[in-house]
C-alpha cells in the first residue's frame, strides 16, 4: 500500500496514526488470561517466537498481555533498572518501552519508549503492517515535538509535523520523494498561516502563498 502526496491521502494516513496512538491508552495493565505473565530475558526467545520483532535487552523483564484471549501475547511491557539523568545515583526499576500488536498476526505495530520519569519520549508505528514503521513521534517532557511519516513505504521520512506548545508550527513535505524538502507549511495558534513551494528542485523556497481563512 502506498499513499501519494494528495491531502487526502496524508489526512487519511495521520487520521490512522492519531487512532493507533489513542488505542495504546486503553489497553489493559493488567494481565488478561496469560500465564507466566512476567518471563526474564531467559525466556526472551519465547517472546520472539510470538512476536518475531520484539525482542528484550540485557537486564530486562518482559509482561505479556493477551487481548483477544487466543492465549498469545499481543502486548508486550519491557521493564529494567533506569538512571535518573539529573542524579546518576538514583536508580530505579521502570517501565522502559512497550509494543503492541494490533492486528494480531505477531508483528509489532507500535512501538513506546519511555524515562526514567515516565513519560512517553518516541512512539513508532507501523501504518500497513509490513512489520516495519511508518510513523515516529518524539516527545519532550511527555509533550509531543515532531512526528516523522514516510507516506511510500521506503523506509525514508518525506513529511515531517513540528509542535510548539504542544500545537502545530510547521509541516515539511518532500513531495516527489526525491529526499528534498519541497513543500513547507507554517502555522499560527494552529491555523494554517501561509505555504512555501519549491519550484525548481533544489530544496529552497521560491514561492510564497497566504492562507485564506474562509469566514
């Protein structure tokens, strides 16, 4: 499946991404029909032979949840010893990434990371379940920075999302898929503002358009 640089083809492709990131919120802490829910990094090939793209870490111990009650795991919680960035004395035991498979055919369809302060800092997603991701969001004190999409599947960015104050600023579009930039949109207070075009290819601005309002 491959989504080209239409606007309705991208809102669809961030309407997917916005819906797969709110599911993560409602799913269960808790176990949910699974036995030897908590299995050591010993037991790790176990976990990869449900889900052959998750895998655990030195150190780590690994939750398994089970959504659909087939008795496989469909969520996986990887927890391990953190250090405190502000004081490397402190450490605790923490909750470090957590991955869930949606469509329950063993692949990992996102990915979360977390700090020592619980906070989310990188979701990454997998939007056509080919077992890799499509869409990676960054946060900063749990407050969401800027989102990475790669609308044809290569593997490569080519439209970015950059927040401030936790609403959209900007938008970078790399249209043709060529790796240049070549479609820039900026915002204020969240509306739309003005859109910048690169004509000749080479990755610079030439035109300027005003966003009109409709009243």
């Amino acid at each position: 499946m491959k989504v080209q640089g239409s606007r309705s083809g991208m809102a669809w492709v961030v309407l997917l991404a916005s819906s797969m990131l709110s599911a993560c919120a409602s799913t269960p802490d808790k176990t949910n029909g699974m036995t030897d829910a908590a299995s050591t990094t010993s037991n790790s090939a176990q976990a990869s032979a449900a889900a052959p793209s998750n895998a655990s870490g030195p150190g780590e111990e690994i939750k398994k949840y089970d959504l659909n009650h087939d008795n496989k795991p469909d969520v996986w919680a990887y927890f391990g010893q953190m250090t405190d960035p502000e004081d490397e004395a402190q450490t605790k035991e923490s909750l470090m990434r957590k991955e869930w498979d949606f469509n329950f055919d063993g692949k990992v369809d996102i990915r979360r990371y977390f700090n020592f302060k619980a906070e989310t800092v990188k979701d990454e997603l997998d939007l056509d379940f080919d077992g890799r991701f499509d869409v990676t969001t960054y946060y900063q004190s749990g407050i969401k920075q800027k989102q990475e999409y790669d609308f044809n599947f290569d593997s490569k960015p080519d439209y970015w999302k950059f927040y401030e104050n936790n609403a959209i600023a900007r938008t970078e579009r790399d249209r043709d898929f060529n790796g240049r930039v070549d479609h820039w949109e900026y915002y204020r207070e969240g509306a739309l503002e003005r859109i910048g075009l690169d004509e000749d290819g080479d990755g610079q601005i030439d035109k300027w358009v005003q966003h009109k309002t409709e009243e």
